[in-house]
C-alpha cells in the first residue's frame, strides 16, 4: 500500500498508513469511537482532538456520548478543536459546531473552558481564522509548531468525493499556505469557511481518516496512489495516519 505523502519532503514519515476494515458504515463508526475513547482513557494528561464534519463522525460522536464502549473516558482531560468550521452562526443547521454539539458535547462533561470551536457568525472569515490561529497558539504555547511535539493528539479528517480535506480544496489558495495555521476559504463553496492549513492538521500524533460510501470508492483509491493532484495526498506526519473505511468505500 502506498504512503500519503507530499511535494514538500520531511524526514522519517510514516512508512504506510493503517488500514482499517469495517463491514460497514455503523460498525465503522463503531470501530472509530471505540478508537478515540481508548486512546483518551489512555491519555496521563489532557488529551487534544481536533474534529471534522460529515455524516460518519457525527455518528462516531453520538456513540461516544451514549459511552457504551467498554471504557471509560476521563472528560476532563479532553480538550477539542474543529478542523474547519462554515462561516454560519453557531447555531446554524450548517455549523459543524452545532453537528457536534448535539452529538456529543451536550452528553458528556467536557469542561466549557475546553471547548475550542472557531467562532463564526460575525466579522469577516479573515478575522475568524486569525482568532483561532490564536487560540490554538495559546494552547500549544507558541507560535511555532515543533515536530517533536505535536498540536493534536488524535485529528479526525473526512476525504470529499474531490479529494478535499477539512476545508481545503481543490485549486484553493490554501494549499500552499505554509505559515498560518488556519485559512479564510472563498469562493469554494457558497458560503465562505475556515479552515486549519496542513502545517496545523499534521501536526498531529495520529490522523485518522474517517471514509465511508461507495461514492468515496475512486477517490480513496486515487488517493491510496498518492494522486498528488487531490489535496488529501499531501498530507505528510510524523505521526501515525490509520485509515478507517467501510467496505463499500474499500477500492476493487
């Protein structure tokens, strides 16, 4: 199987992603949930998860706030952060802020002050991108991301039918972005994003990627190949990349 990996070379990548099985899309959330839960159990001290949107972890969230998992989380210690959020009111049926909050945080007792979501819904997506560039900045205590201590424990990303990762698309500024650690995104999609830029997502001591459907089938496959037209395949860690995917999504 072919690593991801990117134009941009680093020493002592991860040789080959972990490819996980699941027969199907529940148990894949299943899988996904017991995943974290454990590693969060684990964790001697706070513990950063940085979330995506979508269909699949939504469920994957819902499951870790019904707790039935065989473990037992210590909430305290989580601190969590979005991938990348639309630029909608928090409260907007669009907001991956609100995904989420209803699927897990309003079950579990995530202290509120370790609840970092990119605020959203007034200033402009410039202003909202350079407030949470901060805000991660003051958790991590610097403005230099170090590779031998990462941002986050565990980040969650989705992989679009176009190849796409949190919001970072296909022919987007973005892409090239190599010193902020979030984006305003214009012009992708209707509304405007934010999104946090390769340097901040990889900086990561496991990435998981979350795929699911059989429309994600081509896409997984091209990106398996390391594609490096898709922005998925540019994706480069230190860390860990372990691939969770349903069958269905699973190339021939």
């Amino acid at each position: 199987m072919a690593r991801f990996r990117a134009g941009r070379v680093r020493p002592h990548m991860t040789p080959a992603p972990v490819l996980s099985i699941a027969e199907d899309a529940e148990t894949l959330a299943g899988q996904a949930a017991r995943f974290i839960a454990a590693h969060l159990s684990d964790a001697r001290a706070r513990f950063s998860l940085c979330l995506s949107g979508g269909a699949t972890p939504k469920r994957i969230y819902e499951l870790l706030g019904a707790g039935d998992l065989g473990v037992l989380p210590d909430w305290r210690k989580l601190h969590l952060f979005w991938g990348d959020e639309r630029f909608v009111p928090m409260d907007h049926q669009d907001s991956n802020f609100r995904m989420a909050r209803e699927a897990l945080l309003d079950h579990v007792p995530i202290p509120p002050s370790q609840i970092h979501p990119i605020l959203t819904g007034t200033g402009t997506p410039e202003t909202a991108a350079a407030d949470y560039e901060e805000t991660l900045q003051s958790f991590y205590g610097s403005k230099t991301l170090d590779l031998e201590r990462p941002l986050f424990d565990v980040t969650m990303l989705g992989l679009g039918e176009d190849g796409h990762i949190a919001s970072l698309f296909p022919g987007t500024k973005a892409l090239g972005e190599r010193g902020a650690w979030a984006a305003a995104i214009i012009g992708a999609k209707p509304e405007p994003r934010i999104s946090l830029t390769y340097p901040a997502l990889e900086s990561s001591g496991l990435i998981l990627f979350i795929v699911s459907g059989a429309k994600k089938r081509n896409i997984l496959a091209r990106v398996l190949t390391n594609d490096l037209t898709l922005p998925a395949s540019h994706v480069a860690t230190r860390g860990t990349i372990h691939i969770f995917a349903d069958r269905a999504a699973l190339p021939d």
